[in-house]
C-alpha cells in the first residue's frame, strides 16, 4: 500500500524510551544487530536502556547501550526472557525451564512448569498494594458520565463473576463466549473467566447472530455472557436479542448471562440469567485457581485468507509477560498515567492494550463505549482533557476521519496531559501522520505506528517519530525473507515480513485445528513465522509495511477475508461466481469491492440481487464486511486453467485500468475488455 514516493524518511527516536522489544525477536544466527536494524548510530544507543528495564539492567550492568541489549536478549534469550518473567508476573510456582520449542511440530512452550493465575496477577496483587488506585475508567456513550472503578472494587466485581461462573458449573478449561459492550463487567467476565482457569472468547459486539454462532460453535463455548442492550453514538444495539438468535443456533449453550446494561427492564428467557443479580448472590470467592503457564487464556477469532476464521489461542504466562513488557516499553507507562486505549476488547488490541497490558502493569486504563465523532467530531480530545489522559492509542482509520472535520475540534480542548499518541491496525499516511503529530500533539508529543497482529499477541514492529518529518510507515526490524526463506538485508529489496524466533505472546495453535497453525505461519519459510504482510527494506535498512501477500483486506483496521465474504455471496441462489478484492479508499484504508457473475437462469433485477447481497453480509457477518462496489459482469478474467485473475480484478477495482500487467495467460480476453467497459459505466 505504500509506494515509495508516500513518504518521507522515518527516523527512530529516543523520546518516549528506548524500547524497541520487537528487535528481541530475529534469531542471532542469521545476522548481527546493525543489518538487522540498520543504523545502529541513529537511536542514540547510549541512554536507550536507562530507565525502562531496570528488571534487566540492575542485573546485567555489564549491558550499557541498546545494541548490547538486543545482542543479549538473542545470545541469552533464556537469560532476558527469564528473568522478565520472574520481574514481572507474580507466581504460585515458578518455573525452572524458560522455554522450550519443538520447530518440527510447531509447538512452542515458555516457563512451562511455572504456575500463576492470570487475573491475580491483573488485579490482586495491585489491589492489596493500592486498593483505592483507579484501574478503569468506563467512558460510557454520552460524555461526562464516567464511571471509576478501583483496584479493590474490581477485584470484588471479578470475584463475583468467577463466583457466578463457578455455580454455573464452568471449570478450568471450559470455553465462555463474551458478546459484551466496552464495559467494567465486560473486564470482569475477561478476569472472572481467568480467575478460576475457563477460556474466554471475547466476540466483537458489532458482529451479526451468524458469526456470533460460529464462533461459539466452534469454541465449544457452553455459557455466553452479554447485554440486554448498549447505545453506541447514541444509536441501540440490541444485543440480547442478537444474542438470542446465535444461541438459537447453538445447542451446545445451556445457559446466558445478562447483563442489564441499559435501563430498560430486562426480560429474560428460561435459558437467560440476570447478571447482575447473580453476582450479588455470589457469597464467597472461589480461589483463583492455579493455572499451568501454558493454560489457554483465550481464543479470539480472526479472519484468514481461506476458510472460516480462525479461533487463536494464546496461553497465559508468556502471553501476560509479553502485554505487560510492550505496554510498559513503548507507551513509556509509568504509575500515575491515564491510558486511554480506544479499541475495542472484541479485538486483539483491546485485550492487550485495555485489559491485560494496563493492569499487568497497575496502572489506569479507559474503557472507551462511544464513537469518535460522538457527540461531535472533538469526543477524543474531549475525554482527553476531561480524564487527563496520558497515552492516547487509536487506529488511522479515525485519524482521517477527525481530521476532515478541522482543527478547532481539537484546539477547544486541553490536551496538555498527553504524552504518547500511539497507532495500530493499518498503515498511518503521512497526511494523517502529521495532523495527528501537529494538531492533536501540537508538535510536542510522541507519535508511535505500531505493528503487529492477533497472532503475535503484542507490539512487534514500532516506530516513533520525534520531528515533523515522518509519513509512512514502521521501520523495523524483524526479517526479509525471499521466496526461499532465506533473510534479505538489501535496501531496495522487497519480501514477506518474517519473524526468525519466537516470543513469548505468539499465539500458540489455532483452536481445534493445529496443522492449519503450523500451514499459515511456519510452513510458508522454513524456520521462520510468516505474518501474511510484505514488507519493502529502504535504502537506509529500514522495513516499510507493504501491506498484506495474502488474500485479507483491511476495512477501517479490521481483518476480513475474502473468501469470508465470497462465501456468503455464493449462498445466493442466482449468484454462480464471485471474486472479493480489496481497493483504497480514503477514510477506511480500503474498501471491498465485488465481482460477480450471475446464473443464467437469474431473472431478478441486479439492484434486487445487489440489496440481497448486502443484507446477507451484513447478516451473516457484519455491516463492516458489506461491499462498497458491486459490479455483476457476464464472466469473470480466467487463466486457461480456470483460476479468477485476481491480481487484473485488483487493478480495476483500483482504478488502475492502463496497467493491468500480463495478460497473456487469460482464457478469454474479451471477458477482461467486458469487465473494463461495466466497470467505466459505473455511477
Ligand atoms: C494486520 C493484523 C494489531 C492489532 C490490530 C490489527 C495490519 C496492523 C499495522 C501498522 C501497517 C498494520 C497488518 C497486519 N497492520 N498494524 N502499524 N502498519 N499495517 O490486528 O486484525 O490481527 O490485523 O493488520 O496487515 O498483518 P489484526
């Protein structure tokens, strides 16, 4: 998505703290730090590692500068990760083997005979040091109406809820599907499921009763926990009912929790439990129970190039440990900061950068309900000034939203209180890279492009700018890999953005399915994690995200495949092929756009056929996955082999009607020439 001319150099800083933990993760044996990171001299190594890893630095004093710290973690990678791990999370029993990884079969394993729990370690320990700190602030729908919850009342909340889970008949082990809005009893239920060892499976509140049922089915879920109802930028969204029909689809469910939380009068179903009311019946809290290091903490579901999404499952010690770190690290938190992370916890971004990186770490974090344009397009600065926030984290998508409203939307407001102002889930564009920089930050605060991804469970890639001189993309770190598999260092050289060792967070398998796993991330390069992104190396050695190799888009920062959304079109009886592929757009990063061929027997009319179509996506997946474009054609552009050329359908859906590249292996060139002709003729 980046070509070369869409930006300015980046260049890496020290401002918010030296912390790059992502350049912990090629291996040290296939090349030294300077190739890997390129020019060592820009990060001013020599203060990078003062203060954020005292855990580290207090014991290796011998470790003066930033490239001394990343040689260390790669030769002694059990060292580093070791003693972080025993630093930072608290354990019932620690463990005595770092890690432990079998390449052959994809299994990877760390502080693998330790024992902890994960919600203690969240919010116990914190509430028996500093009961009365602030842990979250709900910033509900309308502004002004924020809710505090501290350590000691959180830490009741999760008790209550382990307690209602518990009577419920859920165990360790056991899957609970959460379809619950940004919410302190949303946190709780997460922390609830952890306190006594069950699976969370958090489902974004967006998504349709279809996919809300998939997801519970294939997790295996036998309790789901939701809402009556929530109001996001002041519209309803009916969960319960959404709720309902998913269950309906799910006889593996034997019972529902609802939370009342919207004042309407809660009617339930024999099947539905009010929540509320069951968590004050709770009487004692059931011991949080003693979870192996490698215990599934949860699944979250994610879409992929084929087939239905994906259930990732990420195991607790090392997926804690690396949160903890890389909130720590690249936020630059210290106690007594506001995080104010605005993701969603149905996404991998909420649950490391709302939930568990921000309590790891004891620290204050927003539960953000609304929109960013909710009253009006200044709600973000607005909550800044009103919560003080400190570190503001979003996704560019919005950024290039605010930004067409104007300035003085963000000049009303004080802003004094923040220091970082972090992006995730897409490239940034320098337009909105600089607005962000110059507007929002007046210039003075850190802007940081993070990359990284549902599998890798934290922050891989991060890239902070200290003067108006950034656009583009990461710079980074992890490997080049060419078709081979083998590191590229070259600038100028383009390749699939690789990993060359395995971190903590990585997901561990994919939930029921662990030769798919093993297919989509390690079969690709040989001994390497394949992220499905490409990635250019730039004259000075620095990474540029080029976005993603395989079949996925990316929709306002969310994942979606395809083949997801073909899928659901090929339901349709008067449809016979179609072909999903992304095109740029200026607000959502990209957009969809379909092509389809109809029956020959189809006698609707197509704008009937075309309203159909998006009902049913949006039905059965949800509103952000519905085509912008539609264009029906009487055949698609094949190979002689029968294969859609989707490379030529990109093309044209990017407008890119001049340069469609080689075309000598279509069947049928008139198909291409039909294509071009509905394509000009459309609105
Ligand atoms: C995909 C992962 C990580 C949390 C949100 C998305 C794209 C993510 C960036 C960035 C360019 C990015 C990649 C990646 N992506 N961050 N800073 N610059 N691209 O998580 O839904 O698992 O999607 O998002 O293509 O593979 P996700």
């Amino acid at each position: 998505r980046y070509s070369p001319s869409s930006g300015l150099r980046i260049f890496s800083s020290t401002a918010i703290g030296p912390t790059f933990p992502q350049f912990l993760l090629a291996s040290a044996s296939t090349c030294t730090s300077a190739q890997r990171f390129s020019t060592t001299s820009k990060y001013s190594s020599e203060n990078i590692i003062s203060s954020p890893l005292p855990e580290i630095t207090n014991k290796f004093p011998q470790l003066k500068n930033y490239s001394q710290l990343y040689d260390f973690s790669l030769r002694e990678s059990d060292q580093f990760w070791g003693t972080l791990g025993s630093e930072l999370l608290q354990w019932n029993e620690p463990f005595t083997t770092v890690s432990r990884h079998d390449h052959k079969s994809s299994t990877f394993r760390w502080f693998h005979d330790g024992k902890l729990n994960a919600a203690v370690n969240c919010v116990d320990r914190h509430a028996a040091e500093h009961p009365d700190r602030v842990a979250l602030i709900w910033e509900r729908d309308e502004p002004g109406h924020e809710q505090r919850v501290t350590y000691r009342e959180l830490q009741e909340m999760v008790w209550r809820v382990a307690g209602v889970l518990t009577e419920s008949g859920v165990s360790a082990g056991d899957r609970v599907a959460i379809y619950l809005p940004v919410s302190p009893v949303a946190v709780a239920t997460m922390l609830g499921c952890a306190r006594i060892g069950a699976v969370h499976s958090v489902v974004f509140a967006g998504f349709s009763a279809q996919a809300l049922a998939s997801r519970i089915q294939d997790a295996g879920a036998s309790v789901l926990v939701t809402a009556n109802s929530s109001t996001r930028g002041g519209r309803l969204i009916p969960l319960q009912a959404t709720a309902r029909a998913a269950v309906a689809l799910c006889p593996g469910v034997r019972q529902v929790f609802v939370m009342p939380h919207s004042p309407q009068p809660l009617e339930l179903a024999d099947n539905e439990v009010d929540l509320e009311r069951a968590m004050s019946a709770v009487q004692t809290a059931p011991p949080p129970s003693v979870q192996g290091a490698e215990d599934p903490l949860f699944l979250l579901y994610t879409s992929g190039s084929t087939g239905k999404p994906k259930g990732l499952v990420h195991t607790t010690a090392g997926y804690l440990l690396y949160a903890a770190l890389t909130h720590r690290l690249v936020f630059d938190y210290k106690p007594g900061d506001v995080f104010g992370c605005v993701a969603d916890i149905g996404w991998i971004t909420g649950h490391s950068y709302v939930v568990y990186g921000p309590l790891l770490n004891g620290g204050t974090t927003v539960l953000f309900e609304s929109t960013p344009v909710h009253p009006d397009a200044g709600r973000y600065w607005e909550t800044v000034e009103r919560l003080r926030i400190t570190q503001f984290y979003g996704a560019p998508t919005a950024i290039r939203l605010l930004l067409r409203f104007g300035d003085d939307f963000v000049k009303k407001y004080d802003r004094s209180s923040l220091r970082v102002l972090g992006s995730v889930g897409e490239p940034i564009n320098s337009e909105a890279w600089r607005w962000y920089y110059d507007v929002v930050g007046d210039g003075r605060c850190t802007v940081v492009d993070t990359w990284w991804q549902s599998e890798t469970g934290g922050i891989m890639i991060h890239m902070t700018v200290p003067q108006r001189r950034g656009s583009g993309t990461v710079l980074c770190c992890a490997v080049l890999s060419d078709s081979q598999g083998k590191p590229v260092y070259d600038s100028g050289a383009t390749g699939a953005l690789c990993v060359s060792s395995i971190w903590p967070g990585i997901a561990r398998t994919i939930h029921g399915d662990h030769q798919r796993y093993h297919d989509t991330y390690f079969a690709p390069y040989a001994g390497l994690y394949f992220s499905g992104d490409g990635a250019r190396r730039d004259d000075e050695g620095y990474l540029h995200i080029t976005g993603r190799m395989d079949d996925v888009i990316n929709v306002s920062g969310h994942r979606l495949g395809t083949a997801e959304v073909e899928d659901v079109m090929m339901e349709h009886p008067e449809v016979s092929e179609t072909a999903v592929v992304g095109c740029p757009h200026a607000l959502k990063g990209e957009t969809i756009f379909a092509f389809l061929v109809l029956k020959e027997n189809s006698a609707s009319p197509q704008h009937k056929i075309e309203t159909e179509l998006r009902e049913s996506v949006k039905h059965n997946i949800a509103s952000y996955a519905v085509p912008e474009f539609m264009l029906i054609a009487p055949a698609l552009p094949k190979t002689r082999s029968g294969k859609i050329m989707r490379r030529l359908l990109r093309q044209i859906a990017k407008g890119n009607l001049e340069d469609l590249g080689d075309t000598s292996t279509l069947a049928d060139p008139a198909a291409v020439e039909t294509v071009l002709k509905l394509y000009r003729q459309m609105p």
